[in-house]
C-alpha cells in the first residue's frame, strides 16, 4: 500500500498507509487527520475537505473537472495546486505523496 503523507499547517505530517482506489479524504477519514471534515461525504460540494498539492506531485493525479473547479473557486485561500480531497484518486505510484492541509480547516 503506498504511503500518504498529511503535512498539518504547522509542519507536523502525519504518513499514513492508503488502500489503492481510495480517495485522498477517505484515507484522511480513516486515520483521523485533522482538518479534512468531508461534511458532504465526498460528493465534491462542500469544499471541507480542500487540501493542497505538494508541486512535486501535482502533474500525477488526475486534472480536476470543471465541477471541481467550481467548487475551488470560491474557497478564497485556493493555491495552484489546490484541490478537493475526495476527487483524488490514490494510485500505487503515489508512495510517499505529499499534501498539504490549509490554515483555515485545522
């Protein structure tokens, strides 16, 4: 299973072993990491669960679709590798991903 690391806003990271096919937010669930809420239980419309990408590994997910985007859109604090936790597939090429949780949600 790859590894996924959840870096809190204050640096501490939390690695945590993710079953392929997954979304980022279930494994977040799963093993309790601070400020992933996922209120609307994954079905990409609250925006609660919005994490940022480390760059390095951004190009190696999925592009988001114009749904998401929209739903990125009004989150003021979106980065250029912002994205919603639930509409990120996990992959056994992601060992070691990196992502970032924002201020605002901790």
């Amino acid at each position: 299973m790859p590894k996924i690391c959840f870096v809190s806003h204050e640096g501490e990271e939390s690695v945590v072993e993710a079953e392929v096919g997954s979304s980022l937010m279930a494994v977040a669930n799963e093993h309790s990491i601070a400020g992933i809420d996922a209120d609307c239980g994954g079905e990409c419309s609250c925006g609660t669960c919005h994490v940022i990408l480390d760059k390095n590994w951004a190009g190696k997910v999925t592009d988001p679709s114009d749904f998401e985007e929209s739903m990125l859109s009004m989150n003021a604090d979106r980065q250029d590798h912002s994205r919603l936790s639930c509409q990120v597939e996990v992959k056994a090429e992601h060992d070691g991903f990196k992502v970032n949780i924002p201020s605002h949600q901790m």
